[in-house]
C-alpha cells in the first residue's frame, strides 16, 4: 500500500486528485492538508510514502516546506505556477502537473512512481539539494523559514543581522538568538539582497544596516561591530568591498 498525503489549499485541486486516486487500489489517502504547516506536522506523523504538493500556499511555501523535513518522501507537484517546474525537478520531485491537468496525465506520473518504486528508488534528503535552483521565489529575499523543535519560524529578512557557516548549516543570527539551517552561506548571499547584505568573510554575512562601526586589530586586520555587539570577521578582499558599498 501506498500511503500518501494530499497537500494544497485549494479544497477542489485535493478532491481532483482524491477522484484519479480512486483508480489505484493500492493507494491510501491518510491525510490531507490545507497548508505547510499542517503538511509538515502530517509527514511527522505518519511519515507517508507519497504527497502531492502544491507549491504556492499559505503561511509557507512547498519549497519551504521540504526544506525542514527529516525524512522524504516521494514528491508529486501539482500547481498552476509552471515557472517553478525546473526548481521542483532540481529538487528531484517524482514527477510535476501542471494544474489544470488530465487524468491521462495524471496516470503517467503515477506510472513514473511505481517504476521508481519497483526501483528501489528511495529519495533521500541528503541527496536533495534545495540550495541548487534556477528559480527563485519572492518570499526567499524577504524572510526565512526554520524548524525550532516541534515550531515553524518565519524570520523577516530585515531582522536578520549575520549569517555564519557552521559546517553542513548556517547560523542565522538576530538580535538576541540563533536558529540553524541546513543550507550554504552561498546560497543565501545569491538570495538577499545585494544591497541590503554583504559577504564579508568567506564565512560571513552581514546585513549592513546593522553595522555600528569597523574596527582594526592587528596589523592591516579589521572587524565590523554589530548593532546588538556581535563581532564578525572581516577579510581584506571584504573589507575593500564593504568600504566601496559604504562609500567610504
């Protein structure tokens, strides 16, 4: 049996593929869910073999919603935006629909999951690398997602002062606390924006209008002084750069 999970706000996209599923015996509906959040609590729940995802939905996003699962299952898109279809591809859903779609093509991504299945095909989320996309979402310049616990927090881009790489992670750092994400500092220095965030050590990315002041130390050596205190490296090729953005 196939256990699967139905995700999308839309209440008539869920009983679409509620009515196709009809056709497969060897399909279980165990839950569906109106948004991220209850995607997300459901996954850990019953920790389905299969969900349909849609990808623009309340709250957050089915991108952002993959990115704090554990364990992956097998990923089915079905949305209207085909603008992120290359993304759900690099992220190695199963297969995407492009809403409206037919039960003929329907069939055909249920076709790909069983030859993936009788495979022995697993998807691991070590093997996805959401960091790697081509397209990019508007609500990735302006906030992100993290698992703290059994919570969802969505962190405005403006109250982020500093991001660190720490190994496979980041520490994303505000005024008084951290969270960890499982992404590259490289990836978010292509994501906010440019003129709102710099780089200024191969570890380290500052948000600018938080910079009280540069400090030297040693010989040709600086640091920038946060606003809430905290003292982050900064390199001389990003001391340069840190100088022509302040204009100074």
């Amino acid at each position: 049996m196939i256990r699967t999970i139905l995700i999308d706000d839309e209440p008539l996209a869920r009983s679409i593929v509620r009515e196709y599923l009809q056709a497969y015996s060897d399909f279980e509906i165990i839950d569906e869910c109106s948004n991220g959040y209850e995607g997300i609590k459901a996954i850990h729940q019953h920790k389905p073999d299969l969900i349909f995802l849609d990808v623009q939905m309340p709250k957050i996003t089915g991108f952002e919603m993959l990115e704090l699962l554990d364990d992956m299952p097998h990923v089915i898109f079905t949305t209207a935006y085909d603008e992120y279809a290359m993304k759900a591809f690099e992220s190695m859903a199963t297969d995407y629909l492009l809403k409206p779609f037919s039960k003929e093509r329907f069939d055909k991504a249920i076709t790909k999951l069983r030859g993936l299945k009788q495979n022995n095909h697993s998807v691991a989320l070590s093997s996805i690398d959401l960091g790697k996309i081509r397209v990019r979402q508007p609500e990735e310049e302006s906030r992100i997602v993290v698992r703290e616990g059994g919570n969802i927090r969505i962190i405005p881009a403006t109250d982020i002062f500093a991001i660190e790489a720490y190994d496979d992670y980041v520490k994303i750092f505000t005024r008084d606390e951290y969270f960890l994400k499982k992404k590259t500092l490289s990836y978010f220095e292509e994501v906010l924006p440019s003129t709102e965030f710099i780089r200024t050590h191969r570890s380290h990315l500052i948000q600018i209008k938080y910079i009280a002041r540069i400090e030297s130390y040693e010989k040709n050596n600086h640091v920038v002084l946060l606003t809430n205190e905290r003292k982050v490296p900064l390199s001389r090729s990003g001391y340069v750069k840190l100088k022509e953005m302040l204009g100074i």
